[in-house]
C-alpha cells in the first residue's frame, strides 16, 4: 500500500546484517568501533558507564582490547542484573503495605 | 578474571503494591541502570494488541481508520503474552494462527432511538479462534477499566475517602471503553486480530503508562543555611519568586525547601542558581558556597502504573529479564566476533 517500513523494522534484524560488528582502529592497538545493530541507548549507555568503571578502560596506556572491555562490561552488568532480579523476588515476598488504587491522587 | 567492578552492593526495596501502581527504590546503583530499567519496562516489555482490523459495515461516524486506531489501542490482558510467538516469526501459518494470535469480533447495530455507546465489552472472542491456545485462567481478553477512570472516581469520591471507588471501579468495569457512538440506525462490524508486539513497535504494545523515577539527591541543591545566614529579607523574596516550589519562607523568615521541591516534582533552574549566586555575591559571599552539585546520585525512586493489561510487579520482574537477555545477547555475539577476530592479521 505505501512505501512505509514494517514498524518491526526497529526491532527485527534485516536478513544479512550482522547483530553485532567490531572494526579494530587502523592506527592505535587499544581502539575499536564497535556497532550494535538494532539497540538503542537503553543498552548503549548501560554499556558505556560499565566501560568506565573499568580503570583499565579509562587508563590510556593500559595494554587492553576493546573486545575484552566489553566483554568484562556485559559480564559485569549480567551479574548485576541477576543481583537486582534476586533482589526484587525478595522485595516483593517482603512488600507487605498494599497500596489502595491511586493512593497517591488522594 | 573475577568479577571486579560489579555493583555488588545494588539494592531493591521499599516496594509498594497497588492495583496498577507499584513504587521501589534502586539503591547504589547510577543511573544508566535507572534508565535502561525505566525504558525497557516502557518499550520493550512483550505485550499483546489488536493489530489487523477488517471492517466489513461501518455506517458511524467514524471513518474505519479511525475506528481501527482506537481498537488497537484498547488494553488486552497480557499476562499470557510469553506463550505466543511473534506472527512475523511464526512458522505454522501463513497468516494467523492460534500460536501467534488472538481473533475478536464485534457487530453492533443501533436498533433503539437513542445512541448507542460501542465498547470493549462488544469485542467478543472469535469462536474460532486462539483463545483457547491461552493458558487456562489467563485469557488475552480486553481490559475494560483504566486507570483514568478510577482516578476520576477517586477525585469524584473526595468528600468520602475510600467510598465509591471500589463501585466506580467496578461502574468503569462494566461499561467498559467506549470505540463510538452508533445514532439511530447505524451499524460497525469488524474482526480483529491481536499480536505480540513490544513498545518500540507502537505505543499500543506498552504495558504502562508511565514508569518515572526520581534520583536522590538532586542534582543541584542549594546550601540552605549559608543562604539564610547571608541574605536579608528582600533578597530571600527575590530569590524565591525564582525558585518557586522549590523553597519557601517560614514565619522566622527563613528559606526551607517546599513539598514539591521534596517530592521531587520542582527543580532549581538555572536561572535560580545565578539569581542565588548574584544575591550572595552583593551579600559578600560566593556562588560555590551556597550551591551543591552532585553528580552521581544513588537512590532511585520509581513510580510505576500500567495500563492494566500486567500487573506492575510482573511488568518489572519480565523488564529485568528482557534486559538480562539482551545483554547475554550481546555478550554472545560479541565472543563470535572476538573469536573470528583471531584469525585476523596483526596490526603493523
């Protein structure tokens, strides 16, 4: 009917692009690109902060790959996350106050 | 390589439980991981919502477009959405299944002399349909009382805390959310299909209305005593009708921050702060002593309220997961490519 893309386009992987692709600097050893297909800043930036946190990231003469950084990084946030489900099941069993609909219009 | 820079003292607590409202607090944490669990509960939780409607009589008002619109966004119960697969991905059917969707039917024809209002309580269930394929006790029907409703009864219901509500609600229930109006005479009908699809897709996928949260402490924030040891009255007046809600003055004549300032609903603006800078300045004080930055907050306040097709623990519990799954994901796919960079020639 019209030109428009399927409204999945944002979220389905076209046939042939890779999800993920890594292009090492030509010139410095510690840098690379690498592009995530279809994600956004929801996981770009939770990726980025964990980079930083990684003195070995932000030390400019560390002997380091970026591959490895971000592995480090998406490990570590795995382990977070993990950490935040377990404590929510236990927040929940404790969530003891109900509120009553709305209670915060009242 | 062990596991150094985890945030290991992260935390979740202080949950509190309503109907379609759910309010915690994430501790020591920042706010990337805020963010990314306030955007994935929006826009990328699993949900399912009417996506194909075939109009076959549409004598309203209404042109079929506009009908259609207003039926996809109509909240369906969801809590069975894991069980179905994508329609784009489903391999049984070239069209619609019962593994991937859900059919409805509605005809109204307005026979009476008055209007007659079309609601989700018409939507009914094709018979031959996949809602049978749901999980028994968790149908993927429509929700037919929001959010709004209830708190316009809750508003309506001032004058007696707590009475009304439960029958507004119920009221809301039974009648339901209204498509159109039919005049005399006139008559919809029309089949739709419900899918799986996330908030990314269209805002119709979105099991919430709003997820906000609030970090503590606030990023800017004034040194209120140094303020009220330096500034005299008129100037205290000054700078408050530039920081309103956010202070205010007490019968001493002191400045104090305001409910709303506390609640987290005001901010200092920018103006403020070089209002309160200048103010100082003349009263032989500086901009750094009577400003506070803080740039890395650590306390979140979430307030969560669904559109009511999952309940909010549910929206939360299934965020974490879809998040955990893209960062596996990622981490998967990021080894492929390390691996098949091995074989690459070394840099010169």
């Amino acid at each position: 009917m019209s030109n428009a893309p399927d409204h999945f386009a944002a979220v389905v992987l076209p046939d042939g692009v890779q999800k993920l692709t890594y292009e090492r600097d030509v010139k410095v050893e510690n840098a690379g690109t690498l592009t995530i297909e279809r994600e956004d800043h929801t996981l770009g930036n939770l990726v980025r902060m964990q980079l930083l946190r990684d003195p070995r990231v932000t030390d400019a003469a560390a002997p380091y790959l970026p591959t490895d950084a971000i592995a480090t990084a998406l490990r570590d946030l795995n382990a977070e996350i993990n950490l935040i489900a377990d404590k929510l099941d236990a927040a929940l069993d404790a969530a003891a106050t109900t509120m009553d609909d709305h209670g915060q219009y009242r | 390589m062990q596991m150094q820079y985890v945030r290991d003292r992260v935390q979740l607590d202080s949950v509190t439980l309503g109907r379609h409202d759910m309010r915690f607090i994430l501790r020591n944490t920042d706010v990337s991981m805020a963010n990314a669990i306030r955007r994935t509960m929006i826009a990328e939780v699993p949900t399912m919502a009417i996506d194909v409607v075939t109009i076959h009589e549409n004598t309203s008002v209404l042109h079929d477009e506009y009908i259609a619109h207003r039926v996809g966004l109509i909240p369906l119960a969801s809590g069975a959405a894991d069980a179905y697969t994508y329609n784009r991905d489903c391999e049984e059917c070239e069209d619609f299944c019962s593994r991937c969707s859900v059919g409805y039917s509605l005809t109204v024809h307005n026979s009476t002399e008055d209007d007659v209002p079309v609601t989700s309580k018409d939507l009914i269930p094709a018979a031959d349909s996949a809602v049978a394929a749901a999980p028994p006790g968790d149908p993927v029907v429509p929700v037919h009382d929001s959010g709004d409703v209830l708190r316009d009864a809750v508003a309506a219901a001032a004058g007696t805390p707590g009475a009304g509500l439960l029958t507004s609600a119920a009221d809301a229930a039974a009648k339901g959310i209204l498509i159109v109006k039919l005049g005399k005479g006139q008559r919809l009908s029309f089949t739709a299909v419900a899918k799986k699809g996330i908030g990314k897709e269209h805002a119709k996928w979105s099991p919430v209305c709003t997820v906000a949260f609030r970090a503590e402490p606030p990023a800017v924030r004034f040194v209120l005593p140094r303020l009220n040891e330096l500034l005299d009255e008129t100037a205290k007046a000054d700078l408050l009708s530039l920081a309103l809600g956010v202070v205010a003055i007490d019968d001493n004549g002191n400045l104090y921050y305001d409910s709303p300032f506390l609640a987290g609903r005001s901010a200092i603006t920018a103006d403020a702060v070089r209002r309160a800078g200048e103010l100082a300045a003349a009263a032989g004080g500086a901009e750094s002593e009577i400003v506070e930055f803080c740039e890395h907050p650590e306390r979140f306040e979430f307030e969560v309220e669904t559109t009511g097709v999952l309940a909010p623990k549910e929206v939360l519990t299934r965020a974490i997961g879809v998040l955990r799954d893209k960062v596996t994901t990622v981490a998967a796919h990021l080894a492929q490519v390390s691996q098949e960079g091995v074989d690459d020639p070394p840099l010169l």
